[in-house]
C-alpha cells in the first residue's frame, strides 16, 4: 500500500503552476469526474502525470494546449 503522501485515484491536492497560479483537484475515476466541483479523471493528462509523485516534486504535463510544469505543494 502506497503511503498518503504518494499520488494515486482519490488523492486531494494542491499544484503551482509555472505562471505562480494554484490548483486544488481531487483524482477520481473518470465516472466520478466533476470538473465543476474539482474532481479530475485519473485519464486527464494532468492526473495521469501526477500519479506516483510526491509533495515537492516538479512535474512536467503534456496536456492538449501544451506542455506545462506544475509543482506539488500538498496531497492529502
């Protein structure tokens, strides 16, 4: 079992991303995703990147509008 700190469908978290903005998203099944009420699809480009990443890391994102860089500050 992966500790809470690690990434994974369910996780809470916050991102920064390059321009200094700030995301909260939850990761879910693509059944439960919600984009309205913050829940992402574990198939999204960014989920998909997130997952397996930790507070800390620097992750780069191939997402349809381009690549981005976000950074993890906190999952829960």
């Amino acid at each position: 079992m992966l500790p809470n700190t690690v990434i994974r469908v369910g996780s809470r978290i916050r991102v920064r991303d390059q321009d200094g903005s700030e995301d909260e998203f939850t990761i879910v099944r693509l059944e439960e995703s919600d984009i309205s009420s913050g829940r992402i699809s574990d198939t999204s480009p960014l989920a998909a990147a997130l997952i397996g990443h930790r507070v800390g890391d620097r992750v780069r994102v191939r997402a349809p509008g381009g690549q981005r860089s976000v950074t993890i500050l906190w999952v829960s």
